[in-house]
C-alpha cells in the first residue's frame, strides 16, 4: 500500500494529483500524502491512508459543509445534487440567510426557493457587490457597509411585498440611506441632491463593469 501510485484516480469528489514528496511533508510521522483537485476547485492534501483506508475523505470539505446544511435547512426534498451545481457555496449559503431573513421558507414552494436562489445568485448586480464587498476591509463599525443587503423596491411599510420582482442586493450602506423611499423616489433624491458614494450601486456597476 505505501508504494502504490494512485495518481489521476478519483475518491468521491477528490482527484489525486501528485504524491507530496518527502522533504515537503511537514507532519512528524512522514507518512504518504497527495495532493488532491476536489471538484469544487480547490486542492488540498490528504494522507494516503485517508483516501485508501476505512473512513476515506471524499472531498476538500465542501460536502460538510453541504452534509450540514441539509441536516438543519428543513427544507423538505432539497437534495445534494441541487446543492454540487452551485461553484461557489459560501454565496448560496449567503443568499439562502439574505432570504430566510425576510421570508418564513418553510412556507414557500420548493420551486419558489430555487427561484430565488438562483436569480439572484445569477444576478449581476447582486454579484458586484458580494465582489465589491469581498475586496472590502472588514469595518469596526456596528455595520459592515459593504455587506449586500436585500432591499424592497417598494418598502413593506408603503405595501410592497416579498415577491422576487420587488427585491433587489444593495450595499447595508445604501438601504441605511434609502430607509423607506421607493426605489424610484431614491434615484430621484440621489439625482436631485448630488449625493454619491462609492458604496452606491451605481458606483459599484460602474467600476465593476470597468473591470
């Protein structure tokens, strides 16, 4: 077994790379380890004995984290398969917590969910700002202002509602600013007062379409 070359072979989501050398092992006992691609993109080492032994590792982590999600969403019928299409899981998990922020879940459809989970996970604006805020210093603040925010076109206190077509990603910062305007009624402010800031969505589409 110590000998054996599994080079390119797969182990559930893992695929062996290369054979750490030696000299490059920096636990004590020295044993074998590889260096593995999981699916998700990200490499990581695994000792032999962990893909080859009883309890193998199938992936870099991801399907804990997917493993945990599914134990505590509630969200009936919901299946791992669904969960592997998203590249990026840390946003799901973002937008998932942005949506059960504002809505009960458990008392939407699963097609409703996946609706609002893959609009917005595709939507442009919302990805430039989750990117503007990853490149953001975390702030001593109570607010992190970068963060995205769900926000009401037509504020719940003016009878706007949570269907899909009212909702739109601002920064914390700007849905602080805009407080209980309508969407139409803040551009307008923004206009007539010349009030900008790099925290601004139309700021951030700018320079992410810069880019």
């Amino acid at each position: 077994m110590q000998g054996i070359d599994i080079t390119g072979q797969r182990f559930g989501r893992l695929v062996a790379i290369k054979l750490i050398p030696k000299e490059e092992r920096t636990w004590s006992n020295k044993e074998r380890a590889w260096l593995c691609k999981c699916d998700c993109g990200k490499e990581t080492i695994v000792r032999q004995r962990n893909l080859l032994g009883k309890r193998v590792t199938k992936s870099c982590g991801c399907l804990r984290k997917i493993d945990a999600f599914l134990a505590t969403s509630n969200l009936k019928d919901l299946d791992e398969e669904y969960l592997l299409s998203f590249d990026d899981f840390d946003k799901f998990l973002f937008i998932h917590k942005s949506i059960r922020r504002i809505i009960r879940i458990t008392e939407i459809s699963l097609d409703q969910y996946k609706n609002y989970i893959d609009t917005f996970y595709n939507d442009k604006q919302f990805n430039f700002i989750y990117n503007f805020w990853k490149t953001k210093e975390r702030e001593s603040t109570f607010y992190d202002m970068a963060k995205p925010s769900i926000d009401h076109k037509i504020p719940t206190s003016r009878g706007g509602n949570n269907d899909i077509q009212n909702l739109q990603f601002l920064t914390i910062f700007e849905n602080l600013c805009k407080r209980d305007m309508t969407e139409q009624e803040w551009l307008l402010f923004k206009n007539k007062t010349n009030t900008k800031s790099e925290y601004f969505i139309e700021n951030i589409l700018k320079e992410g379409d810069a880019i």
